[in-house]
C-alpha cells in the first residue's frame, strides 16, 4: 500500500528542508569560514576547534534553558505558530549578519544568535508533529521529514558551494562570496517556512489564562516534579541526553575536527554533501523498518552503528577515511533523529507536547553542550584533538544502556504515567 501525504504533513515536512539548509552550513562551511578569520587573527588549530566548541555549548545551553518555557507557552491556545514564526525570524536575521562581519568574535557571538533562534525553533516545530500526523503515521512523517531535509538543502548548499569555492573566477573577494552563501541560506530557511505557516492550526493545546507566562512556569514545576514517576518518559529522556549527545557533537564538529586534522577544506565539504545524498534514502529506509521492526531496536541499532563510527574517527588522519566517515554517518543520521522524536511523541501526551519537547529539548542541547565542551576541554588538556573525540565512545555506551532500560520498563510505566497525566490535568484544571 502507497504510503501518500497530505497536505499539512508535506507543509510539516518542507520546513526539515528549509532548516536544514542552515544545519548544513553550520557542519559545513561555517566552521572553514572561522577558521580562515581566526588564522587571519593568529590563533592557533588546536584553540580554533576549543572556540568552536565553546560556540556550539553555549548557544545549546541558552536554548536548553530557554526550551522548556518556550515549549510550555506554545501548549497554550494561539501561542504555539508565532513564536514558532519569531523564532526562524531571529535565526535568518543572524545567518545573514554573519556575512557581513569578519572579526572572529564578533562572528562568534552572532553565530551563537542565530543557533538559539534555530534551536528554538526545533522545540516547536517537533511537537507539532502530533497536530498534523497521527499516531501510527509519525514514524514514517518524522523520518520523511529528515530525509526531505537531507536533500533538500544540498539545493542551496551547491549553490553557495559555487560562491565559497568560485569567487576568484567570478571577480569578488572570499569574504563576499560567503556573504551571499549567507544569504541564499537566510532566503531558502524563511521562503521553506511560508507553507507550514499557512497550513498549521494547533489541533491540541490547553486554554489560554489571564497569566500565561506564570501559569507556564507553573506547568514546568509541575512536570518536572511528576516526571520521575512517568518511567518510561523519565528513562527515554536519559537515553536520550547521552546517544543524542554524541550525535550533535559529531554534527557540530565534523568538519572542525577534520579541518583541524590539516584535511583539504574542500574535499571534507563535498564529503559532508555525499553524507546528504546517503542520508536522504536512509531516513527513508528507516522509515519503512520502523513499520515492520520495533522502533526502539532500531534506535539501538543506530546508537551501536555511531559508536562504531566515532571509534574510526578517532584513527582518522587520511582524507579518504573522512569520505568513509561521511557516508557511515549519512547512513545512520537521519535515522536516529527521526525515530527518537517520533518513539517520544507517541509516548507523551498530544495536548502537552509542546511542554514535553521542550524537556526534550534541555535533555538534547544541554547534551550538546557537555558534548562540544568535553571535547574541546579534553583537546585543550592533551594537546591532542584525537583524545579529545575519544571521548564521544563513553556518550553512546551510557545511552545505549538507558535505553534498554526504557524498553523494558514494561506496562507498569505505563500505568504510572497514566496516573500522572490524570494527576496533571487535575492540577491545570
């Protein structure tokens, strides 16, 4: 049977391809652009990959603490869609700024900006999933969305890839054709998101009150108190901080890592847009398996492919071990992602999923930032950046075993959280 979508899941998905354009400069080029401004200041390889990291851990840990309000709010009746719209506002606004500065700091602290408005975003676009979709559909939507994403966004990326490696032919300096790289990506985010603007009403919500803001925080005390008892929701968020953690720290430092390594910049660029190619019929795979297989198998599957491949990372020094290494990666990336959102969304309450991504989202980018930091402190300590992403092997292992804890914490968690979630709109009543 023809699996067909409609017309808001394909809004849902279109938004995975205009964001994506964004993650794919982030893994891509931006950590070559900072690297060419930071050797222009004089600083040094094994500083560079720390600055980045730091980067990276501090715009996760702003969005971690931010994503829980945000998501609790966007739960409320005629929140959710513009503070969604605020959200991919501030993210383009920065991704166009930072074409126009070229002092290594001053790029940094944009690039934090932008991050959080990206990140932000996240929260609320993965708990609309329950409002477009349905239960037994999420598997294939969510995985759909990421594939899409995949390929989607090597459309601008070609694109700019023409302006960053080309701009002597063309007449221009490198710091203006990464300037417009900037803005084709900024255009392509917010002209992918029209659709889901338009077709997106919020189908699960709790009324709007006089208070909103405090009744929200209210909701977050309340959830994080009961969320303990709910054991299955409680185990998954604790898997999930640690595999998720060596995921986005691979994602935020791949190219760094390899830059750093002393790889030719423009083989470890098209090795990362070979990694969206393998991604896209991955994702879709995975998908599929997802009806067929149990879904928190395959995660575990994924979670063992990844700690095999940060292993290989670890000797890596040739540049054809990083186009092994991207394709490894694309292969198992999409899949990982797509299934923990769509394993969560069937496990939480619709109406709250707003409030429960948001969780999610302390337990995902508050990982990232002890993933980024950890290897950019261990790197600094060692003076080795091998060491340093060594340390990603431990993540995945802690992950893996929470995990299966989660899946076999059985019908009584599930009883509890039945109870929970009636002791909680007992409460928000």
């Amino acid at each position: 049977m023809q699996f067909k979508l409609t017309k808001k899941e394909k809004s849902w998905i279109l938004y995975d391809v205009g964001n994506s354009a964004f993650v794919l400069m982030v893994s891509t080029i931006l950590p070559v652009y900072f690297n060419y401004l930071a050797q222009n200041a004089g600083v040094s390889d094994v500083d560079y990959l720390a600055y980045w990291g730091y980067a990276a851990s501090i715009s996760t840990l702003i969005v971690a603490v931010l994503g829980p309000v945000m998501g609790t709010l966007a739960d409320t009746r005629g929140f959710k869609k513009p503070l969604f719209l605020s959200c991919i506002l501030v993210g383009c606004a920065g991704c166009l700024l930072m074409g126009l500065t070229t002092w290594w700091i001053s790029f940094l602290v944009i690039f934090i900006i932008a991050k959080v408005g990206f990140h932000s975003s996240l929260v609320f676009y993965d708990s609309m999933l329950s409002d477009v979709t349905a239960p037994e559909r999420m598997d294939r939507v969510s995985s759909s969305g990421y594939a899409w994403g995949y390929a989607g966004s090597c459309i601008p990326f070609v694109v700019s890839l023409v302006f960053v490696l080309g701009y002597q032919k063309m007449g221009f300096s490198f710091e203006t054709g990464m300037m417009i790289a900037f803005a084709v990506v900024a255009v392509w985010w917010l002209v992918m998101s029209l659709p889901l603007m338009k077709q997106y009403r919020q189908v699960h919500y709790v009324e709007r009150k006089p208070h909103a803001m405090r009744e929200s925080v209210g909701r977050i005390i309340e959830t994080l108190r009961s969320v303990r008892k709910q054991k299955k929701i409680f185990l998954f968020l604790i898997a999930f901080f640690f595999f998720i953690d060596g995921v986005y720290t691979i994602i935020d430092m791949a190219t760094a890592y390899g830059s750093a390594l002393g790889l030719d910049s423009t083989g470890l660029l098209l090795a990362l847009l070979v990694t969206q190619f393998v991604a896209f019929p991955f994702s879709i795979l995975f998908g599929r398996l997802a009806e067929k297989y149990d879904t928190g198998k395959l995660i575990l599957t994924c979670i063992a492919a990844y700690t095999g491949i940060t292993v290989f990372a670890v000797f890596m020094k040739a540049q054809w071990q990083f186009w092994v290494l991207a394709i490894f990666v694309g292969m198992f990336q999409g899949g990982i992602q797509a299934l923990s959102r769509s394993y969560f969304a069937k496990i939480v309450p619709p109406e709250r999923s707003g409030e429960y991504f948001g969780l999610m989202d302390i337990c995902g980018k508050g990982a990232s930032f002890m993933g980024t930091t950890v290897v950019g402190l261990t790197s600094q300590a060692f003076g080795s950046i091998n060491i340093g992403v060594s340390a990603i092997v431990f993540l995945f292992l802690a992950g893996a075993l929470f995990f299966m804890k989660t899946e076999h914490s059985g019908s009584e968690s599930t009883k509890n959280q039945e109870n929970v979630i009636m002791e909680q709109q007992m409460f928000h009543d």
